[in-house]
C-alpha cells in the first residue's frame, strides 16, 4: 500500500520536537513491504497546506496521523493542543479518502474520546511497529482488523487494549527521516533514542505505564551504539535518550555506556534519570560516554510528598545523587510538581528550599498535577469530588490542593523561580 505517516506535533514548548514515535512506525511499515512517504509538520509555516501538498503527490492508500500530546500540562492557562489537530485531519479527509489512522502516546491515552474529537477512522493504541503494519496488511486485502490488539475504531473497543512490542531488537531504527526536517548543528536540535520501555514504579500521577506497560523491555546495548554511530556519521552529534528512566537496570546502562565509550565519536547526550540508584561507577562511566545533562524528576524535597507521590527515593537520596553528578561535570536539571494532594504551605516551602540549595543548572516547576485516566490520583480526584466519575479527562483537568495555588505562585515570584509547562 501507499502509506503516508504524518507527525502532527508542531509545539515547540521546550526545545524542538524530533518525531521519533511516527519515524519507527513508519520504518516499520517500510520494512514490511510498504511504500511509505513521511512527513514531520515541525517548523511548517501553514501545515494544512504542507499536508494537502504531500497528499496530493503520495495519493496514499491509508494515512497514519501520530498524536504526540494532548495538551501542554499548563493549569494557569492550558493550550488544548488536539484543536491544532482536527483540522489536520479534516484536510486528510478533503484531499483523500483514504482511511486516516491515529497513534502516538496522546491517542493512547485516550483512545475513544480522541478518536471521536478527531472524527478519524482507526487508531493504534500503544506501541504501532508491529499493530500499524498489520492493520495495513488487512485493509489492502479488504478484512476487518478487530481482532488486532490496540486497534479502535467509531464503537469498537479491542479486547487487548495496548499494543506492544516483545522484542525492542527486532524493531528497525527511524532513520534520516527522523531529522531530515531540522537542523541537526542548531545546539537546541537533539536526535532522540530509546534504549528501553516500561516503567515498573508506578507514580500516583504518570501516565507512563498507559502508554508503555509496567514490564521492563530493553535493546541491546550493541545495537544502541551501533545506531548512535549511524547518526554520529550522519552529522548528529548531540542526542537525548528519551527513556521514561535511563538508569535501570544498572547493568544494562553500564554496558550501554561502554560500548558508547568505545565508539569514540564524540557523540553528546543527555537523558532522564531516576534518582537513586547511581553509584560512583554509573556515573563515572556515562560521564566518559558523553553525557553532559540529567534531568532530576525528584517532584518534591518534602518526604512525606515523596512517599505521596509513591516515589521510590527520600530528600537525602536526591541530594547524594545530585552531588555525585555535579562531580562528574553533568548538568542536573531538576523538576518539581506542587500542588498534589496532601500538599501543604510547609511541604511546599520545603520543596523550594530543597531545590534551591541543590545548586541545579535548571529548575522548572509544575503547579498543579495533570489528572490521566487509570492513575492513582485520577482516583483520589474522583473520591474528593474533583472531577466526575464519567469525566474521560481529554480535556486538561488538574488537581490543586485548596488554597494552595495562589500563594505559591506568589511565592515563586518572590524567589523568582518561574513556573511553566513540562511535556
């Protein structure tokens, strides 16, 4: 078949965007035999018309539409980020008929509610590799798709709701497609890899366990490299490893590391890391692979909100793993989340106070937590009152402990520390 895979994102809210979940499904759907053209509508100046335009030289068979967010996470003033979408695809449907499919972790989130919103025929739920060339296999030969995990449409729910993919390995790398729509030596461009998927940990307000599983799948350390080799020849020197947790399991990105070690192709990175878990010979070893920055996802310096937010590290722990990092010349950039429930003016003054004396390269704070379906804080929002049992959360609901908001932006402003979305 003719496919078209289109990366729908086009916020900028932190740094550009590279489309790395639409780059694997589409290399997949080559892989199994498909002609597919992609399109990433980052940086276009009118993206109906950049849509119409591909559409109107591909004449694809099916379109596959990759939904990265459904809002920016912005309780002060939230950015509704599928009304940038539905006209997307109510161009699809002026310019094709052809089928439109969505994917992408906001489809996944919310299935039924986006496929609805959207008014688009089909979505892959969870991970599309395997799901999305499959269901391209039945349309082409006119059969019905309803058995395939993952797979919704207008009224049907499938009975294994999440795709997923066993063996990361067996999966084609995304490719020059991935960057072929940036500039790869602007020093705010940088090339995204996965090394795992999964979280097992289970925090009372993430979503991460909707869209990837709670079971832990990693690639081969080899094949890891291997790729990262590829785009260091292919002109991308600086990359971010967008696993949810980089540092677990430990065996694992220590070997990761030594093989980057080995490369030697001055390749600089940065990731996400959970933090504990990082002893003196982790670090010392992604410092000498190349990692220049962590992002700290600590949330709070208050242990009674840590343990609230089913966090499994204390203050103490954050500021050793701080340290260690700082000694080893990597950047920590550190986030907090205040207004969860429990929260207090003094858990709140804690957390500050906390994060200010770790000396951090950056800190962003989150105020007010973003409610997703199936969480543990969906649930205390539903017993307070916050939100309606039958509310399906697509549009952006938050949870703010009364009383709290205002005094805390008032005290961020007098510590001047701004406040602002974290997608």
């Amino acid at each position: 078949m003719r496919v078209l895979v289109v990366a729908a994102n086009t916020e900028r809210i932190n740094l550009p965007t590279l489309p790395l979940g639409a780059a694997l499904v589409a290399a997949a759907a080559a892989a199994h035999g498909h002609d597919v053209a992609f399109l990433d509508l980052m940086g276009e100046a009118d993206p109906e018309l950049a849509l119409r335009r591909e559409i109107g030289v591909t004449r694809p068979d099916a379109i596959g539409v990759s939904v990265r967010n459904i809002d920016d996470q912005e309780m002060a003033r939230p950015a509704f980020l599928l009304d940038k979408v539905r006209p997307l695809i109510a161009a699809c449907r002026s310019a094709s008929a052809a089928p439109v499919i969505l994917g992408g972790a906001g489809f996944t989130l919310f299935p039924e509610a986006v496929l609805r919103y959207l008014d688009a025929d089909l979505g892959v739920c969870g991970e599309g590799e395997e799901a999305f060339p499959a269901l391209l296999d039945r349309l082409e030969i006119g059969s019905d798709a309803w058995d395939l995990p993952g797979v919704f449409g207008p009224g049907h729910r499938p009975a294994e709701r999440r795709a997923a993919v066993a063996d990361l390995d067996t999966l084609p790398e995304p490719g020059p497609r991935l960057w072929a729509s940036a500039d790869v030596a602007r020093p705010d461009v940088w090339g995204p890899v996965q090394t795992r998927r999964g979280c097992p940990f289970r925090c009372s307000y993430c979503s991460t366990p909707l869209i990837e599983g709670c079971h832990l799948r990693c690639r081969s350390p080899q094949l890891v490299a291997e790729q990262l080799a590829r785009m260091a020849a292919a002109g991308v020197q600086r990359v971010q490893f967008v696993d949810n947790v980089f540092n677990i399991p430990r065996d694992h990105v220590l070997a990761l590391c030594r093989r980057i070690s080995a490369l030697d192709a001055g390749v600089e990175w940065q990731c996400i890391v959970y933090p504990s878990r990082l002893d003196e010979e982790l670090v010392s070893a992604m410092a000498e692979a190349g990692c220049r920055a962590v992002s700290l996802g600590f949330e709070s310096g208050d242990d009674r909100m840590l343990r609230a937010y089913r966090k499994h590290f204390n203050a103490a722990e954050v500021r050793r793993v701080s340290e260690l990092l700082a000694g080893h010349g990597i950047g920590r950039f550190g986030f907090l989340l205040l207004g969860g429930p429990g929260e207090t003016r003094a858990s709140v003054t804690a957390s500050l106070d906390f994060a200010q004396s770790l000396g951090l390269d950056l800190l962003r704070v989150t105020v007010g937590v973003r409610i997703y379906p199936g969480t543990e804080l969906a649930d205390a929002a539903q017993a307070e009152h916050v939100i309606a049992r039958d509310d399906d959360l697509l549009r952006p609901r938050f949870y703010m402990t009364p009383d709290l908001e205002a005094w805390i932006h008032d005290e961020l402003a007098q510590r001047g520390i701004g406040a602002g979305p974290r997608i």
